[in-house]
C-alpha cells in the first residue's frame, strides 16, 4: 500500500468533523488546522492531525512531503461546465466590444447556435481531446471535481456524441466527473416556430437512449425569456427524473423568468447562475432544499450585474460557486479567479467563497462523500499554495498565481 505522510502544513483547511451543506451564517466557519500533518494511502485521505503528534516520521513512512510554509485546501469542486465545446468564439467577443447585445448575437445565428454547427462538425475523438486539454489545464489550476453538460449539439447525434466524450472523459480522467445533459439549451433553429416538436424530441429520442447507456446524472434546461419556459422547463425535467435524472437548472440569468420558483417546484439539485433574483426568488430559495449555484465570471464576462450573494446567504441559502466554462459567456474555469470574483465584487468573505468553492460544490454534484473537504475517507484531492501571509491573501491578490502545485487522488498532476 503506498503511503504518504504530509507534515508541517502552515495550515491544513476545510477540516470539518462531519459532512454538512452549508447555508446562509454556516458559510462564513471554515474549520482549519494550523501546523498539520495529513496521511495518505492510496489516494485516499487516512489521518489528519497536529503534526507534533508524528514522532521520527521517517522511520514510519517512505514518502514524505515536507509542506513548511504551505497552505493545504481541498481541490475545487466546479459544480457547472459546459467544458465539451469544438471553437472558441472571440469574434462574437469583438461583435460586443463593438455594441452588440447578447440577444443581437444570437439573432445573427451566434451564440449557442454558433457552438452548435461547430460542434456538429467536430469527430468525437476531436472533442474529446478538446476537452481533455480543458480539463487538464483546470486541474493545474485546482479543480479536482468538476460536471460538465451537454447542450451544443441540439440533434440526437449532437447530444449523445457529447454526452459520450463525457462519458470517455469520466473514464479517463483521475478527477470526479458528472455529467448533465442539456439538450433544452436553446431551441435548433428548425425547431424555432415548433417548440413541442423538439421537446418531443428530447423526450422520445433523446432521453431514452441516455437512460438506457447511462450516459447522464442530470438534466438541465435554461429557463429563461426567449429560450425555454417554466413549463417547459418542468415537462422536461420530469421526464428526465422520470429516466433517472435528478434536474440541476440555468435559472435567473437575463431575466426574472420563473427558473428559480420552477427549479424549487422541482426539488432540483441546484438552481445556477442567478444573476436576476427578486425578494420572491430569494426567499422561494432561501426556504428549499436547492442549492443556489452563482457563476461570477458570467456575469463579468457578459458585464452584467454580479450575482446578489449577500442577500442569498443572509436570508440562509445553501450557495455554491462555480465557473461556467463555456465559449459564449465564460471562456475561463479557473476557480481561483470565480472565488476572487466572489469576494472583490459579491462580497463574500474568504471563507465563504471557500466553502461555497469545495464542500457546496461537491453537494452541488453529490460527490460529498468522496471531495470537497479533508476528512478521512476522502480523495486526497488538494491544492498546495505557495507561500502566503494568510487566507485572505488568496482572493486578495487575484492576479498573481498563488498555487504551488496541486494533487488529485494523491497523485500531483
Ligand atoms: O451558462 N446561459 C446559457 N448557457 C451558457 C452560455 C452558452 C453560450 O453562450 O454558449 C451559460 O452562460
Ligand atoms: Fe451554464
């Protein structure tokens, strides 16, 4: 069995006794130990302590890392991704710098649309070693978990060929994949005027060839003005819980559109992005069991409002942080930069964006058992900094790399 011990560890954070989503005042304790020690055996985390309590380590173990001056954190736990995707779309990046809107884009066939006659082009095997780039570079940058939709191919072929690069993603890759399908992302152009024929669509042809190759956990719908309706977000969403598939939903982004109250309604998993909420939202949310998952670098990418935190947790929400990665409206899954982005411009504190980042995220995914905190039995998945005056100094100073390296299943990557 292979051994390590990791000592000296300035401190060792997000140590909780017990697993516990986390909601509204909850956020802000962020258990650590100072001058920690951590065991690991075989990826898995089997001993967390004081490290004056490991006598003549060297003659127990044969690896150990000396982490004097360090910070230990649990990996991120990016609960939302559209990390499948065939093209980057800096032109239509451009088209808003000149002034074009979001909806203007979309108008001109941009958009999702765009990403969508891309990736019809694209071979599987090309999409895949598109997305295994992504996703080795987000590792690097801390992420150990991360679920990934979905939602640029909009034709059964589309969808399942995306679906299945996910599936070889899950299969391949040392990180916790989950994988969400979201043919409701918006409807194919064919379908414009014929709403119910693409739903039928998902429902009959999409859905049961998921269920039966198991290719989902989830399913998602972006409920939202001009997109797909509460209704229509609920009649998809039962279908897929009726094949399995628990809903995690793009809700409130543009406009009040009711996905906030539908996702709810739902008992989904997460209602995400949430930049648009009103009291009635809050408080619907605010008094469920649905995470609230915010998606900061949306919003700065598309120069929108940031999404409202402080109002979320002080009414006691459950919220999770997560970065979106997309061509369209967050070309970035660096964590590093959505907990800052959550503490310059949301105000949340250090330790709640922390939390929100790992063990909330990890809920937002059902991987609580195995990510999202340091407790024995877990992924010895974490993130080694370099070395820093203090926590804070993590999302203070944003721009400056501040990982030393980082470790996914006891393995540095
Ligand atoms: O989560 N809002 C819907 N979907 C993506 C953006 C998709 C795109 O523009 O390609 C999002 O922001
Ligand atoms: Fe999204």
């Amino acid at each position: 069995m292979a051994t390590t011990l990791i000592i000296n560890i300035k401190l060792l954070v997000n140590t909780p006794g017990e697993n516990r989503l986390l909601r509204g005042k909850e956020l802000s304790k962020l258990p650590c130990i100072a001058n920690a020690y951590l065991i690991i055996e075989d990826g898995i985390i089997t001993g967390i302590g004081d490290s004056s309590e490991i006598q003549n380590p060297k003659s127990k173990f044969k690896n150990i890392i000396d982490a004097t001056g360090q910070y230990v954190l649990p990996a991120w736990c990016d609960s939302h991704t559209h990390l499948v995707f065939a093209a980057s779309r800096e032109e239509e990046f451009v088209d808003k710098i000149k002034g074009l809107s979001y909806a203007d884009i979309a108008a001109k066939g941009g958009g999702i649309l765009n990403s969508a006659k891309k990736l019809q082009a694209a071979t599987e095997t090309e999409l895949f070693n598109l997305a295994w780039k992504r996703l080795e570079e987000v590792s690097k940058l801390g992420t150990g978990a991360i679920e990934i939709k979905s939602g640029y191919g909009l034709s059964v072929d589309g969808e399942l060929k995306m679906l299945r690069v996910i599936k070889r993603l899950k299969e391949k890759s040392a990180l916790s994949i989950k994988s969400t399908f979201l043919g409701a992302h918006t409807y194919p152009l064919e379908y414009k005027d014929n709403h119910q024929g693409y739903i039928d669509l998902i429902l009959n042809e999409m859905l049961p060839v998921i269920a039966k190759e198991k290719l989902a956990d989830y399913i998602d719908v972006f409920c939202e003005t001009g997109f797909f309706s509460p209704e229509e977000t609920e009649i998809i969403c039962r279908a897929g819980m009726r094949n399995g598939l628990k809903p995690k939903i793009h809700a409130n982004q543009l406009n009040l559109s009711g996905g906030t109250q539908a996702g709810v309604k739902l008992n989904a998993l997460s209602v995400d992005h949430l930049e648009t909420m009103d009291d009635e939202a809050i408080t619907t949310l605010a008094g469920s069991n649905t995470i609230g998952t915010l998606l900061p670098t949306a919003a700065f990418f598309l120069r929108m409002p940031f999404q409202p935190a402080r109002k979320l947790i002080d009414a006691g929400c459950a919220i999770a942080l997560a970065s979106d990665y997309n061509p369209g409206s967050s070309p970035s899954g660096n964590m590093n930069l959505v907990t800052a982005m959550s503490c310059i411009q949301m105000k949340m504190l250090p330790e709640e964006a922390i939390n929100a980042a790992t063990i909330n995220g990890a809920y937002a995914m059902e991987l609580q058992d195995e990510v999202g905190s340091i407790m024995i039995g877990k992924k010895a998945n974490l993130i080694f900094t370099k070395s820093i005056p203090s926590l804070a100094y993590l999302p203070y100073a944003f721009g400056s790399n501040l990982i030393d390296k980082v470790m996914i299943s006891g393995e540095f990557c």
